[in-house]
C-alpha cells in the first residue's frame, strides 16, 4: 500500500471559553489514502468544518501529530505552512471566497501568482481550467456577476489552479440549488477519477452515499469511523 495522504494521530482543538476549555475535536485519529474520496459528516457544531481546516492547516491543533504526504506538519512556522498549502491542497468553500472586484480569471490565477509563475503561464492554465468547467465564455464576468453555481466552478477552478493532489471542500453545494449541485459534484466526481484526494464536509447523506468512498462520522469533536 502506498504512503498515507493524511496521518493524524490523536489530533484535539480546544478553544478557550472563559475559565473552561471548549473542545471542538477530541483524539481523532485515522488515515486516508491517496486516491480516497471521504465525506465527514455530523450535527451542527460537530466539529467537521474544524477537523476540515485543521487538515488543511488552517487551524492550529490544541495537541496531536498529523503528517501530510509524510511530511508532520504540526510545528510548521505560518511561512512554512502557507508553502505547503499552496503546493499539496486545493480549497472550495460553501461561500465560494472569490475576490468580488476580480475577474473569474483572475480570481483562479491568485494561487499561481502567489506561487511566482510566470504571467503568461498562469493566464494559459487559468483560461483553461475556466473552460474545462464550463466557464470558458465568463472569463471577465467578476463574482456579483455569476450565478451561485458558476462561482463554485470558478472556486473549483481555483482550487486546481497549482494542480495540487488533495481537494478540500466544506459543504461545496450548501448554497447551491439541486440542479447547480448535482453539476458540482458531477465535476467532484471526475477529478477524484483522474487521481485527486477529495476530503468533503456534507450534511447531505445523500450525497456523501453516492460519491463518498467512506464516511467519518463526528460527534460532539469525537471521531467515529
């Protein structure tokens, strides 16, 4: 078997709350494989979003390991961790995050030109991740411009933009009728197909049954597999 994607080990968040701490992930530890398409699931204030961004290293553990492509980055400076995010993780939000003053195109160059590519290069990719969702005709159309479903395929546009192995999404059709979320995950779908890691919040267990390979189920922080 090859190298784990994601090893966590006893990964715990606390958040302070007065004289008590709060925790929002107690101990979860599990391992997902390259290829994997996972959904977690749980109630309101579960815990998922904060286990999604902590695998993400959007948020700082509270305790625990976790190595990403057998890398541990638990202790990594925010310099450190902003490379590894940029070259290892695509992001895809509920509330798609998109620049409003930006073009479609520019919004899905942001992650190159971060990454210092050439200006020509990222302009190249980025049209054609915008055609390949679809989008080939709205590529100066700006976000308040799009319809809810042309701006997650822009953010999904986005996310590929540095062609990373793992996908990270938090509830990706939470603000999209069944129609513009069925064309979604339809695209979800296809880019787990060709090799991408795909790591989704839902609260559709519907959808988590169709296209999900497994389920981590959490509850009140604590991970049941």
């Amino acid at each position: 078997m090859s190298e784990p994607i994601i090893h966590a080990q006893e990964l715990a968040k606390a958040y302070q709350k007065g004289a008590t701490q709060a925790f929002a992930l107690r101990r979860a530890t599990f391992t997902i494989q390259p290829g994997e398409f996972v959904a977690i699931m749980g109630p309101s204030g579960s815990g998922k979003s904060t286990l999604l961004y902590t695998l993400g290293g959007l948020v700082r553990l509270t305790g625990g390991h976790y190595w990403l492509a057998g890398r541990e980055i638990t202790q990594l400076s925010e310099h450190e961790l902003a490379q590894v995010r940029n070259r290892y993780i695509g992001f895809v939000f509920q509330s798609f995050q998109l620049l409003p003053s930006l073009s479609a195109l520019r919004n899905v160059e942001l992650p190159a030109l971060y990454n210092r590519q050439a200006r020509r290069d990222r302009r190249v990719r980025a049209r054609t991740l915008l055609e390949r969702v679809g989008l080939g005709e709205r590529l100066d159309h700006r976000p308040p411009e799009l319809s809810g479903g042309e701006a997650q395929r822009v953010a999904i546009a986005r996310a590929l933009m540095n062609d990373p192995p793992l996908l990270l999404a938090d509830e990706p059709t939470g603000n999209l009728d069944s129609a513009n979320g069925a064309a979604v995950m339809a695209l979800l779908d296809e880019l787990h197909r060709e090799g991408r890691t795909v790591i989704m919040v839902t609260h559709d267990a519907e959808i988590a049954r169709q296209h999900a390979n497994r389920i981590l189920l959490i509850r009140d922080g604590v991970l049941e597999q």
